[in-house]
C-alpha cells in the first residue's frame, strides 16, 4: 500500500505501540505504515528494540519471525488491513475477522492458476486491493494482458467508461473470463479458498451483504471520484507490485497490455 502522502491527524490510535520486524518488511512498507500510524496518534517500534512497550504487533502471514513472536507474547496480532480500516473508521477495530488477522504461509490452493487484475481503483486504495490479491498467491496484473487474464475485480460492473470490462465482456464470447467485484477478493481471503464466483457478479447490495468488502467498494468509488487524489495509478502501466511474504516485484508477461 502507498501510505506516503500526508493524512488528517486523527486519535484513533492514541496509546497504541505497534511493532514489527524489520526483516519482515522493505523499509517502504515501514515507511507507509508508520505513517498512517502516526498520523492516528500511536507509535511504532522494532521489534529487536521496542517490544516490551509494544501493544500490537504488525505480521503479513504466519510464516514471518514476528507471528511466532506475538504468538509467545499473547500480543494481538495484526496485518496492514487492519491498520488502514482502522484509521478508516477513526477506532481500533476488533480483530475478530478474518481479514484483519496474518494469512497462512502458503497461497490459496489454485491461486496460481488464476491471472487477475482490476478496474475503477484509484490511488493508494488501488495498489491495497493487489496487494491483498498478491497475498492470496494469485497473478496479479497492473495492466491487462488481453489472451491470458481470467479475473477481473471492478469497483463498478456498471462502469462503461472502463476498458479491460469491455474488453473482459467481449471475450466472454471466447472463454470464460469472471468480471467479479471486490467482495470475492475479502471473502475468499476470510475462508481462505477460492469461492465461486457466481455471487459476486453484480456490485455488492449493501442490504444483503453489510460486510467489510461494501465499506471497501464505497469508499474505493468516492477516491475514483475525488479530482484532489493526487496518488492515482494508471491502468496502462505494468509497474512492479508487492507480493506475498516476499520484497521482489511480480514478473509481468511480455504482451500487449489494455488498460
């Protein structure tokens, strides 16, 4: 996630000491998430060096130094999920979901063989949703590789101003291609599996499903809107991503990419 510009100052996070491993992050995800940290009033520290002031601690999956850790010290355990819907809502949120909690080590069984991309994200909202994709092990794609893709995740399926879901429709003709919206993404990290994704084919109703996701798609929509987001992302490059448990970019397949 992109956290680098300034935020409001908020007291969400007022008393809270929030610690990681160093060895467990790229100095841009420290970065970006003592950011938004900060600007909630907490604190954050090392593990090697804070961790006995430390009320959280801040793990991407299970297989990190810093869950076995956490774990041993009955800390509560969190992921940058969790950072950012908190700030999101000016409170610290319980960590009962699924969600808000480190991922197992491993992908999602058949993750791999599913290339994904998405559609209306703007910003630093944007590059949250891939990185929670990259997470799951799936094959995440900035720009949309147009014979190969077989998942595209969409803000608005009622968009027509977006290209990759015309062109996700027209080759719908062809194969099967699933133009889906976000909440298959946070329901599928929650079972950890891949759900149909039959469900998932019209925007989400909020009366049917108040959940995480429809909180995520309204305020992802009102970012698409906003014309001061200055941190936006264009659909036509293919620019390195973060993937799960690993500081390395995704390999992109050389092609013709739609935006």
């Amino acid at each position: 996630m992109d956290m680098t510009q300034p935020w409001e100052p908020k007291s969400c996070f007022e008393g809270l000491v929030l610690a990681a491993s160093e060895e467990d992050w790229s100095t841009h995800e420290q970065f970006s998430c003592q950011s938004i940290l900060e600007a909630g009033g907490g604190k954050a520290v090392t593990l090697k060096y804070g961790k006995a002031a430390c009320t959280h601690v801040l793990v991407k999956h299970k297989g990190q130094s810093s869950y076995d850790w956490g774990l041993k010290a009955l800390k509560p355990l969190v992921n940058p999920l969790w950072l950012w819907d908190s700030y999101e809502a000016a409170e610290v949120l319980p960590l009962q979901d699924p969600v808000y909690q480190p991922f197992p080590a491993d992908p999602v069984p058949g993750a791999s063989d599913i290339q994904i991309t998405v559609t209306g994200f703007m910003g630093h909202l944007r590059l949250h949703m891939m990185d929670l994709m990259g997470h799951m092990g799936l094959d995440v794609k900035k720009a949309m590789p147009p014979s190969t893709i077989t998942h595209v995740v969409a803000s608005d399926l009622q968009d027509r101003a977006s290209r990759k879901l015309e062109h996700a429709r027209r080759v719908q003709k062809e194969r099967r291609v699933c133009v889906i919206n976000c909440l298959w993404v946070f329901n599928s990290l929650r079972s950890w599996r891949l759900l149909p994704e039959g469900d998932y084919v019209d925007n989400p109703d909020p009366a049917y499903d108040p959940s995480h996701g429809v909180r995520i798609c309204d305020s992802l929509l009102g970012s698409a809107a906003n014309p001061h987001d200055m941190h936006r992302n264009s659909e036509n490059k293919d620019d390195p991503l973060p993937v799960r448990g690993m500081h390395i970019s995704i390999l992109f397949m050389v092609c013709i990419c739609i935006a």
